[in-house]
C-alpha cells in the first residue's frame, strides 16, 4: 500500500521562510562586526608614536616640555605630559604641599624604556620653581636621609635607583624601577644631557655652607617654605642637624630685608615657644644675649645677628644648645 504524502500548509511554508531570512540577517550582521576594527584599535591607531614629543595635558605646551631631551639608548614610551598649579595633584597626588607653598610654576615629565641597563623604566620629572631658592626649597624637602651628594651640580644626590639636583630655578628627579651599576652611568648620563639645555646662569652657592661645619649632618639641611617647626608665618627657614659632643640639636636661620624684619620673625617665634609652654631656664654661664628655654628636656635658642634670625632648636640639653648657637654666631659673623 502506497505512503500518502503529508501536506504543508501555507503557514508552514511561510514560517519556514522567515526562521531562514532571519538566519541570513544574523550571518550578515556577524560579518559585518567582523569587518569593523574594535574602537579601542582605532585609537590605538590614531595615538602618536612614541618618538615624538607632545605635550598631552591640555595646556600650552611649557618651557619645561623643551628641556626633556631625546637621549640614545631611552626609547620613549609615551608622549611629554606638563602640569601646572591648577593640576599638579593629577600626576603627584599627596605631594603638592610641598611644592605650591615652594613657588612652583609648571612641571614636565616623560617615561621611558633603557634598553642598556635590563629594559627599565625611567621616569623624568623637570619642575620650574621659579627661582634657584625655590628649586633648593623642593630638593632639600624630598631628600632622603642618608643620601649621599654627587658633584653633578651643587645641589644633587644619588640613590640606588635614580638622581635628584637642582640647577638654576629647575628641580629634576630622574627614577628608575630598579637599581645596578650600569643603570646610575646610564641616569648620569641622561641628567648631563638634561642639563645642556638649561639655560646657563650663576647658580647659587649651596645653602649648606651658610652652615658651621663641624658636626653637621650635610644631608639634613633644609630648607622649609612655610610654617617652620608649626610656626604660622614662619617662612623660608634653612635648617641643619647636628651631632656634638655635648648632644644633638637642629640649627636654624633666616636672613631677612632689614634687622628690623629679622626682630619681628624673632618676636613671632618665641610667642609661638611661649604659648607652647616653653620657659627660660638658668643655665650657668650662658650669655646674657643668648637664654635659653626648655619644655620637657627639649631646649631653644633664639637671636638676631644683623638681618639674620637665626638659632638652636630641640637641642638635647643646654649646653647642645649654647654650644651650638655659639658656632652658629660666630659664622654668621663671619658671612655678613
């Protein structure tokens, strides 16, 4: 007995046509995404090479971005980025404090690759402080206890990854994520050619040799923009620790226009020591000129020399002290 044909009905037939058109529109569609670059490749595409300087922070470009050289054996990873005032906290967030009180006027920066020394990565901060004063300001509050001095300018220090110095009104630090012998020649030699292109100037004699030598810690010497040891209003302060034998104390000094300005920085201060708690103490041979005050076995000196605050802070006991403030007189009497 023959097998009867089942029969389709239209409907059938014409749902069957739509489930294939639909998955023919599919196919398509998936062509066509495949056809299509990602956007992320197409921004990849359009992003500058490397080897170019651009200055990418949306500002002017900066005299700063100029004075980042292009130096063999540092291939650049990404193009020069320049800050200012109004956006510094985007690229150093947590340091700012430090440099906008200091006078900071812009900062450029670049990363880059060494291939001599391991493939390392090398970053090159260059800031305009305005002024030489200023520049010392920054580098002698970032530096590193210990760190040992390089004769790369007069104000510069190395550590086992990168190099810090100043020159002029400029402040450079140049780090690498890793240390070695072959990497501090390869830093050295990027910081030289750095500096053949700062604009030559007298550079500022070392704010340590305002200092008496003998039992200073070179590297401790400061200098504090604003609110010295908390006092408000208390600027521009150079310090310096020491080691004596009668104990350790921390110098300090600030020459002012007149010595009536240098009198009025002194009055702030010691109403700052009083309202502390500090009190004179008797200490048997002390100059009349030079009382000493104490507050819980932490002793202080203050005196004007000409136009020059100066004195001895949070000496260990008071003959630190007054052996100390002695040095320091006599050597302010010596550099008028």
């Amino acid at each position: 007995m023959a097998r009867r044909k089942a029969k389709v009905s239209s409907a059938q037939r014409f749902t069957g046509y739509g489930i294939l058109v639909l998955l023919g529109l599919i196919i398509v569609g998936l062509l066509v995404r495949q056809a299509r670059f990602n956007p992320a490749v197409n921004v990849a595409l359009r992003a500058p090479l490397p080897g170019k300087s651009q200055v990418v922070s949306g500002q002017a470009p900066s005299a700063t971005a100029a004075l980042i050289p292009e130096v063999s054996g540092f291939t650049a990873l990404a193009p020069i980025e320049s800050f200012g005032a109004d956006n510094l906290s985007d690229k150093i967030d947590g340091k700012v404090e430090l440099y906008l009180p200091a006078g900071f006027k812009e900062m450029s920066c670049r990363s880059f690759g060494l291939n001599t020394a391991g493939k390392a990565y090398v970053e090159v901060f260059i800031y305009d402080m305005g002024s030489p004063h200023n520049a010392f300001a920054v580098f002698s509050g970032q530096r590193r206890p210990g760190s040992p001095s390089i004769p790369l300018t007069a104000n510069a220090y190395a550590t086992a990854n990168a190099l810090f110095f100043t020159k002029g009104q400029f402040y450079v630090e140049i780090v690498a994520d890793r240390a070695s012998e072959a990497l501090q020649g390869s830093l050295e030699a990027y910081a030289k050619a750095l500096l053949a292109k700062i604009p030559a100037e007298g550079e500022k004699t070392n704010e340590a040799a305002l200092f008496p030598k003998e039992g200073l810690a070179p590297d401790t010497v400061r200098l504090c923009a604003a609110d010295t040891f908390g006092c408000e209003g208390l600027s521009n302060m150079l310090t310096g620790e020491y080691n004596l034998k009668s104990g350790k104390a921390t110098a300090f000094m600030a020459r002012r226009d007149t010595p009536q300005q240098a009198q009025a920085e002194a009055r702030r201060y010691l109403d700052f020591l009083a309202a502390n708690g500090y009190q004179k103490v008797q200490t048997p041979g002390s100059p009349v000129d030079l009382p000493v005050l104490v507050l819980d076995n932490s002793f202080e000196i203050v005196f004007i020399q000409d136009r020059t605050m100066a004195g001895v802070h949070d000496a260990t006991s008071p003959e630190a002290a007054l052996e100390l403030a002695a040095k320091l007189r006599t050597a302010l009497k010596a550099k008028p």
